[in-house]
C-alpha cells in the first residue's frame, strides 16, 4: 500500500482559503493561458489535434475554443496540445517546463468542473500548478535525462481532478502513482534539436493526468509515485507555494531564446537600418545555444530557433505570433537569421536553470560594433513584467481570433473570484454546455 501521507496533505489544501497573492496569480495565470489557446487556433498543429480527438476520443466534453465534443480524455489532450501549439504560455525556472499548460486543459476537460465557485475554480488551478511544480522538480532532481513538461504536469493534472471529483486518498494516491508511471517521459532535447509537433509533451501529460483520475475513481490501482517520496520538497506543501515563482513570456518562443532576444532589442535602435547588420554574435548557456536551426521550416521549428527569434526582435522590434508563422518566408528575417552565430558561456551555462543569461554583439559593415549587456528572459519574480503588458498580450494574441469577445472574456476572469465559473466556461466554447458530472462514461465506484 502506498505511503497517503502526501496524497492526504493535497487533499487537506482548502481551495478556496488560499493567501490572496496565489488567487491574484491564478487569475493572472488564466487570462494569460486562455489568451495562447486563443492564439494558438488555426495552426497546423491544433488543425490536426482537433481532427483527430473528434475522430479517436468520442463523448460530450466541449472542445477549448473549438466546435466539436469528445470524452474528458480526448478534451484534455486537445487543449493541452492546443496551448502546447503556440510557445507563448507560463513556465517555472527550476522545472525547466511548464504546468499551466496541461493543469487548465485537464480541469476544463471533466464535467466537475461546471460545479465549482469562481473562487474554488482559480484555487484548484493554482493548486495542480503546486503539485505539478514539485513534482516537476523531484524529477529533474531524480532522473538521468531531461524529460518534457508532461512528464510531471501530468500528476498536477491527476491531483486537481481527483479533488474535484472528491476521491479518497487511497484513490488519489493510486492515480498519481498511475500518472507517473503512464507519464510520457520524452526526451525534450530532442525535440530541441529536431523541433516538430511533439513540442514538450504536455497534451499527453493532462491525458494521462485525467485518464488517471478517472481509473482510480473506478478502482484501478498503481504504483506508489517515487516523486512523492522526496521529505523535505512536499513537508511544506500549503506553507510554501513554488507556484508564486512562476515566469511569464513576453514572446511566443522558447524561454531560453528570450534572454537574447531581450539583448537585441537593447541594441536595435541604435543600428541604423538592418541591412547594415554583418554579424550578431550571440553568447548563452548550453540550452539555448541548442536552439541552433536558423532557417526553420514550420512553425514549431521558428518557435525553437534562437536565431531566428533574434532575427525577428531586430526586424520587427517584437518577436509576434506573425513572426513565428507568416514571416518564415520573409526575405529579410532569413538574411538577418543567416548571419547569426551561437557561442556558449560557461558561466551562463553554469547558472541555468536558476538564471539565463545572453548577450548580443552586432557587427555592422562599417566595422562598428554594438555589444550589449548581459541580460535576463524577463517575466520572472525577480524580472517581472507588468500585469498591464500581459493584457496586452491577452488582446494581441484573443483579439485577431475572439473579436470584441475578448474583452468580455478579460473582464470575466477579473471578476471571477465572486462569481460561478459557469460564467466563465460559457465563452469557452461555442459548441453545447458540459456533460453532467452524472453522466460520466467511467463509474463512480470506489477503491476498495
């Protein structure tokens, strides 16, 4: 029998009497993540995953943003791919990954969820973010490879829907045994290397999370989780929150390209015209210079390209949705990403994951060059950026999509604390409102 010391400390957290700065991130957490699905529709990616969760994963569950149902599982893993698709969601530093990404989409995904208050709503995510983030964290201080996100947002997932189902410990202890066992662990480097639609496994990381749930609540059993077995990262479980030390991204590409691109954009006014560009040096840590491929061929590929992510602060003065989709044919970008060359810092490589640095040295063709200053992604606690900036970046990426919806949506997730979440999932979908929790295709049945 597995150790219910943890699972019973999860399901103890009172969701609805939390401090209030982990309600304020929460909330913030939400726009900013419903603003990258938003975003994200209409990319090849969500194309595909739509097509085939409506073919694979029949049942009632309304689709993120999307006409069409299907079962809880095939919910979660749409949505979950869908925020996947557009490399612009929340992060945490030590996971190396993210947890809003798969802990939203798994929520929505059950019919449980149309019962619960505003208030209980954005304390239950703010809660499968914390169990998400510990686990995230006992992995990469276990493991000998460097798995993606779904590797361990997947217990976060597991978690937050056993609470909202109102399962036992025992049954939540079995579903995150499940969930890490069945958790895909892959490899993220090599979706580094060679960036395609896998991205960073966290549609399959809230599948797992729900489908685990689901097979507890109906008497399936697992292996006890190891990642629960780390004392001294879960005895402060619901004193301390990791979760406040979530980063934010100003720019839909990889977190470890941002540094950089941050130091272009420092440098850009004072080159007079980028035709004048010869060289940029850029110098990183080892992960970002992994973020090699300077001509991608998809978005995926744009979104993993340090160069490129470069090339398109230089150009546009922004790195954009359109930067990572429209512009890979565009003549200038390409020159600009041509001429960029990656050298790693052992210094900076040493102070990954905590900090990530880079700097930017342009050479221009009259001989000058322009050196930048070390700098840091911003969106991090220690190098915020401003709520007001992040709802604009809400309306950049909602807007082009929802329309004057938008700001209806924005100010629903304000007032959300006071008001049912019922309000709230009516703007999600267009297709027919949640199955009722009755209904559900798995039995209630209980472990014994």
């Amino acid at each position: 029998m597995p150790d219910l010391s943890v699972p019973k400390k999860i399901l103890e957290l009172d969701a609805t009497a939390l401090p209030a700065e982990v309600y304020d991130l929460s909330r913030t957490c939400l726009l900013d993540l419903l603003g990258v699905a938003a975003g994200a529709t209409g990319i090849p990616l969500t194309r595909i995953a739509r097509e085939f969760v409506l073919n694979q994963y029949p049942g009632k569950q309304p689709l993120l943003f999307s006409e069409g149902v299907s079962s809880s599982t095939g919910a979660a893993l749409y949505g979950g791919w869908l925020i996947d698709a557009l490399d612009a969601h929340d992060g945490h530093v030590l996971t190396k990954g993210h947890a809003g990404v798969a802990i939203l989409p798994g929520m929505l995904s059950l019919p449980e969820i149309q019962t619960l208050s505003g208030r209980r709503f954005l304390g239950e995510l703010a809660i499968g973010y914390e169990i998400a983030i510990r686990a995230g964290i006992s992995l990469h201080n276990s493991a000998c490879d460097y798995h993606t996100s779904g590797a361990w947002n997947c217990l976060g997932v597991a978690a937050v829907a056993v609470r909202m189902m109102g399962l036992s410990a025992q049954q939540l202890a079995e579903a995150l045994g499940t969930a890490e066992f069945y958790g895909p662990r892959s490899q993220m480097m090599r979706c580094i290397d060679h960036p395609t639609m896998l991205k960073d496994g966290s549609g399959w990381g809230a599948m797992t999370g729900v489908s685990a749930a689901l097979l507890a609540r109906a008497g399936f059993t697992g292996a006890p989780a190891l990642l629960l077995e780390e004392p001294d990262l879960w005895e402060d479980l619901g004193t301390r929150w990791h979760f406040l030390d979530t980063y934010f991204k100003r720019y839909p590409v990889c977190y470890w390209a941002q540094p950089a691109v941050e130091a272009a954009l420092a440098l850009r006014t004072s080159v007079p015209d980028t035709e004048q560009v010869e060289e940029i040096r850029v110098t990183s840590f080892h992960q970002a210079i992994r973020l090699h491929t300077s001509l991608p061929q998809s978005t995926e590929g744009a979104q993993y390209s340090l160069p490129w992510a470069v090339a398109c602060a230089l150009h546009r003065g922004t790195v954009n949705r359109q930067s990572v989709t429209d512009d890979l044919v565009h003549p200038e970008v390409l020159r600009l990403s041509g001429k960029i060359r990656l050298c790693e810092s052992a210094e900076f490589s040493d102070c990954f994951p905590a900090k990530r640095y880079a700097m930017v040295t342009i050479r221009l063709t009259d001989g000058r060059e322009l050196v930048s200053g070390r700098f840091e992604a911003r969106g991090t606690p220690g190098n915020p950026i401003d709520r007001n900036e992040l709802v604009t970046k809400f309306h950049e990426l909602a807007q082009p999509v929802l329309g004057s919806a938008a700001d209806r949506l924005e100010r629903t997730v304000n007032a959300l604390p006071d008001q049912p979440v019922t309000e709230l999932l009516a703007q999600l979908s267009p297709t027919m409102p949640y199955q009722d929790p009755k209904e559900s295709s798995l039995s209630h049945a209980t472990a014994t």
